[in-house]
C-alpha cells in the first residue's frame, strides 16, 4: 500500500502536473512536496547566490515559497493538504536521500526549460537519476 508520496517540485509544468497525478491517484496518501534550491549550473548562479547569503535555510526557504504556494493551490483545488520540505544542493542527492521515507516518488518527466540542458550536461537529467537509483518506486508523469 501506498502510503507516503514524495513529490519533488520546481516551477515547471511537469512538477506540477506530477502532484495533481499523486493527488488525484493516491487519495489517502500522505504527500510531502519537496523543492530543492541551490541547483548547481555552469556558472553557479544560483548555488553561489544561495552561498553569499546570511542564512542559508532561510534564503532557501524564502526561495522555495513560489513554488508551495503553487503546490497548495493545487492541492487546495482537490481539497486536500500537502506537507512541504526544503532541500539545498544537488537535486538527486536530496531526493534520494529522503526515498526510503516514502513508498514512492511521483516526478515530473523534465524540470525547469532553462535549466534542464544545463543540468544534463554537468549532472544528467534528475528524472533519470532519480528512477535509476531509487529504492522505492518511481512514477514519472509526463
């Protein structure tokens, strides 16, 4: 039985579209949507950034903030509730650091545009590394 679902989310469409999936496919479950910030890039922007300041949870919080504020408005629509989780660094890593909490990870087939060619070549797709290493299932929504 699925019980506890882990929704990794960034702004883009697919993020999105996964956790009407998991909401909409496992009514009874517990579902935590976590957003990880400081994603390294070529020039590592953001990750830098997120360095430079004071402190480092509370910048990453106060960046996760649109990205939840979507997830309720979603989950709000189906009358229903998700817990939300901040993550810093690489994406996979803090994923896969967290999979054996849950029985399974819903995730989107591809993040952010902008970021996606990016990531692929420095790290590979975290769609890919996530469904490669996981212990628990994943599900991937197009």
């Amino acid at each position: 039985m699925v019980s506890r679902i882990l929704v990794p989310m960034d702004d883009s469409d697919h993020a999105s579209q996964a956790l009407e999936y998991a909401l909409d496919n496992y009514p009874d479950g517990e579902i935590t949507v976590l957003h990880v910030v400081g994603v390294p890039s070529m020039l590592m922007g953001e990750a830098t950034a997120l360095a430079l300041e004071d402190d480092i949870s509370e910048a990453a919080a106060r960046r996760s903030e649109p990205v939840f504020e979507r997830a309720h408005e979603i989950a709000n629509k189906r009358d229903r509730a998700v817990e939300t989780a901040v993550g810093t660094g690489h994406p996979a890593r803090r994923i896969l650091e967290r999979a054996e909490e849950y029985d399974c990870i819903v995730l989107g087939a591809h993040g952010t545009d902008w970021s996606r060619a990016t990531r692929r070549f420095l790290v590979g797709s975290i769609t890919e590394t996530v469904s490669k290493r996981a212990p628990v299932p994943v599900v991937i929504v197009r």
